[in-house]
C-alpha cells in the first residue's frame, strides 16, 4: 500500500500472499493465507482464514461479518460486531 486507503479484495480462488501498508483485506471464497509484512500494520480486514504477523507491530480489527480465522504473531486484535471464532497458531 501507499498513501490514502489502499484497499484490496481477494478473489474467491484464495491465494497465498505477504501484504504492508493496506488499511483494508478482504478474502476471497476460498483458503486465503496472508502474512503481513515487517512494517508494522493497522488493517480491518474481512473473510481471511489464516493471518499472520511479522516484526512490527500489528493491530488488526476484524469486520462485522464475523469471522473464522487462525492468527500468529499478533500484538492487538479486536472482534467486529458479528461472532468471530479466532484460534491462535504458532
């Protein structure tokens, strides 16, 4: 991402990628696996199944639709409006 709202949406494919920067990641239909980058990173973010951190410090808030996910390395997490059902990994 750069400057202003950078917002990206996955297609229902799934997909494997490392992202920085983004203030918004929504998933695709299928298995999305996301790592974020070593920056640091504020992202609201939607229909992901796994999440995880890298150096940096990560705030992630979870969007009202409720979610199912696994995260790692996370330093703050907060839940949305719907249920979310979050395991912590490795």
């Amino acid at each position: 991402g750069s400057g202003g709202t950078d917002v990206v949406t996955l297609d229902a494919a799934g997909g494997t990628l490392t992202v920085s920067a983004l203030e918004i990641l929504v998933g695709g239909s299928g298995t999305d696996l996301v790592t974020l980058g070593a920056t640091g990173n504020t992202v609201l973010l939607r229909g992901l199944e796994t999440l995880t951190g890298a150096a940096g410090t990560d705030i992630i808030t979870v969007g009202d639709t409720g979610t199912t996910m696994t995260v790692g390395l996370m330093e703050t997490l907060a839940g949305g409006a719907g249920t979310d059902v979050i395991t912590i990994g490795a």
